[in-house]
C-alpha cells in the first residue's frame, strides 16, 4: 500500500503565514509558476533554519547549554534526511518536472520544525522525531539499510603476542635468575673462588578495566541491527584496544596503570649514533643490531614489533651493504620478514616522522611470547542493568563491562631501538 501523501497545498497554506506574509497563496497555487515559487521557499525555509541553527549553535556554545548539543544533532540529522530520504522536501524528477507531494510523514516533520523554529522552541526542537541522531537516532529510520557503516580497528594484538599467564590471586611472582656462577681455572693445589647464583622475583599484580554506557531501550528495542550486541561489540573491542596501548606503550608516569614494554624497566636499549634524532633517520645496521642487542639466551625465536607506517615508509626501502633489501617478502607459507625475522605491526608504536624525537623508543625486538606477560586473572565480564543509577527513571539499560588483568615482563631478555639523546 502506497505511503499516504500531504499535498503541497496543505504544506504550503501553513507554511507560507510562518515565512512569507503578504502573498495570496490560494492564487499561486493555480499556476505552475505559483506552485514552484511555493515549493522554493519552503525548501528555503528549510534551508535558512539549518543555517540559523547553525548560527545559535555557535552562539550557545559559548555558554554550554543542553541546547547546543540539540541544536548541531538536529542540523546533522536534516543534512542527512535531506541525502538519504528521498521524499524529504519538494523536489524535481528525472524528467525535470517538480514532484507536487511530499510523504505525510516528511510533510508533518518539516512543518512540526519550522513551527517549533518559528517559535523558537528548543525544548520541541529537540524532541522531534524520536530523538538525536548522534545518540542513535539514525539506527531507528525504517526507511534506510539495516546496517552501521563503521571502522573496525585491528585490537587483539597483545592477547596473540603475548604470553598469557592465568593468575588464581591478585599476584603472580616469577623467580628471576639475574647471574650465573662464575667458572674458575684454579692454580694447582689453589683453592677455588667461590660464586653463586643470583636470584631475583619479578611480580605481577592485577587491576581492574572497566566500561560503562547507558543506552535508551527504546533505541534497543527499535534499532536494527540489534543495538546491544553491537554495543557489546565496541565494548570489547574497546578493551582489547586499551590492552594493546597499555601493553605496549603504557607509562605509569604518565598515569597508566602499567608501563608497557616500551617503558618497562630493564629493556636493553639499542640507541642510535649521536645526531639521528629522528626516526626517519633509522639504517638497516640499526635494525640488525636489535638482534644481538638481547642478551644470547634470549635470542632464539625473536621478533620485531613496530609501526605500520615505519614499517612501510621506513623499512621497505632499507638495503643491506650487498643492496639487498633488508625486508622480505612472504614465500610458501613463511610470513614476510626484516632481516630474516617475523615481525608485527601496532598502531600504539610511535609512528614514522622526520621530526625531532630525542630519546624516543620506536621499535622493539625479542621473544614476546616467552618474557612478555599477560596476566588474565578474570576475562572480560558484561552485565546490564535497568534499575542501577538513573536507568530505571530515565527509562534505560545500564551496560557495564570489566576484566582484572596484569602487565608485566622480563625486560632483560627484550630490545628496543632509541633515537639519540642529541
């Protein structure tokens, strides 16, 4: 069954007393001319409020008001009304000629905001059609694909690089041999020196990572896809992005909970030549040398880890003294590689540049799965909630997520490259 229809005459005999005083409506509307003229300042009227919107946005800004907030959602939502609903205000048709109706639907909508607009009626505004488009009110237009058009990012790395330690207590100590004893050749009949091991404890403590959203249940209910997956869906992807930057780059003086194997304590620093204090300025000699920078017993299964884009500006191009290219390809099944050893990329690294960064690690090297810890001592738990905090007045769903993990490792056994301090 067709949608029902408002005709431009019942449009424009309540529209045009709002925008145009002193033209005889009745009259226009017996001409084409007349009916086009109509139909032209009405999208103009339209157009204009966008614009005023617009202005009272910048205006209000300034003072922070919840109206601010309504107003720049609701110009955003008309943009996208306007591209994506074809029955949204009076337009031509394939052959030029200009459509005399608009939907019912569409013809109510544009009055019920041109009304609330001539009124200046911000409480109205914000209310129209079922709520704010930023907040979710996009998901909920039966007229559009049942689909969200979004970036997935690529999280999980540090779960697959890492070792996972599964942790019963909120503390896991590793026992640490720091020295080995000491062999002598004793002169005949001398006695020989003693030495013994030195020992050491790494420990490992577990903290809380928490998530927490309110959703409307009427956008959970309405929307398509099912909204609840979908925000659990970011929740975790969320998590698993967080993991990887703490991982990977924490800095607890920088208010982490964790420094991160760039940061972490006792990580053999491979530091450039005096003067290369710019990533930009990194050899193919300095990406070897992160290779025999960690110590002989850790050397065996190692890895680089570092940035997508210092990876493909910075490393591709890089020769050997022979002017073969230090990165290979991936052959039957074997992953490419730099200098004959796997690598990863993470978006948590620094990336390339030419600018100054003194001091600045940029690259790490070393067998993550065996001296970089994971401690996973509750995975990712979600839980919802309509009663908890202000859900239940406010007529929504409560959505919490957290996990307890650690960080930690064994710096000894892993390498980083360093610009120069100067």
């Amino acid at each position: 069954m067709p949608a029902q229809e408002m005709s431009l005459e019942q449009v424009a005999t309540q529209v045009m007393p709002l925008v145009m005083k002193g033209f005889d409506v009745n009259k226009l509307l017996t001409t084409d001319e007349g009916r086009a003229s109509i139909a032209t300042i009405v999208n103009k009227a339209v157009a204009d409020m966008k614009g005023e919107f617009l202005t009272a946005i910048e205006v209000e800004r300034k003072a922070r008001t919840a109206a601010e907030e309504g107003l720049k959602e609701l110009t955003e939502r008309i943009a996208r009304r306007e591209k994506l609903d074809p029955e949204f205000g009076f337009h031509f048709d394939q052959q030029g000629r200009m459509r005399p109706n608009t939907s019912a639907k569409c013809g109510e909508y544009m009055l019920a905001l041109l009304r609330a607009s001539h009124a200046k009626d911000q409480t109205q505004i914000r209310a129209l059609s079922g709520g704010i488009d930023a907040e979710g009110g996009y998901l909920v237009q039966p007229e559009y694909a049942a689909e969200i058009l979004r970036l997935v990012p690529t999280v999980g790395l540090a779960r697959n690089l890492f070792r996972i330690v599964p942790m019963t207590t909120d503390e896991y100590n590793f026992g640490t041999l720091l020295s080995s004893m000491v062999v002598y050749w004793p002169a005949e009949n001398a006695p020989i020196t003693k030495s013994y091991p030195g020992f050491g404890q790494l420990k490992m403590t577990n903290k809380i990572m928490a998530v927490l959203t309110y959703a409307s249940e009427n956008l959970l209910n309405d929307a398509t896809p099912p909204m609840l997956q979908f925000i659990t869906d970011l929740i975790i992807e969320a998590i698993a992005m967080e993991e990887d930057r703490v991982g990977i780059a924490g800095k607890v003086a920088s208010g982490d909970a964790y420094d991160g194997l760039l940061n972490l304590s006792g990580v053999v620093s491979k530091v450039m030549a005096a003067g290369k204090t710019h990533i930009s300025d990194v050899t193919a000699e300095d990406i070897l040398a992160l290779q025999t920078t960690v110590p002989d017993g850790a050397r065996d299964n190692g890895s680089y880890l570092l940035s997508p884009t210092v990876m493909d500006t910075g490393m591709r191009t890089l020769k050997d003294t022979t002017g073969n290219f230090i990165f290979s390809r991936p052959t039957d099944g074997s992953p490419a590689t730099l200098w004959g050893k796997p690598f990863q990329v993470s978006e948590r690294l620094p990336a390339y540049s030419t600018a100054v960064q003194v001091s600045t690690p940029f690259i790490l090297y070393g067998n993550f799965k065996k001296w970089a810890f994971l401690g996973d001592r509750q995975q990712v738990a979600v839980k919802t909630t309509d009663i908890g905090g202000t859900a239940f007045e406010n007529i929504q769903l409560g959505i919490r997520a957290h996990e307890r993990i650690g960080f930690n490792g064994f710096g000894a056994a892993l390498a980083k490259l360093v610009t120069a301090a100067f």
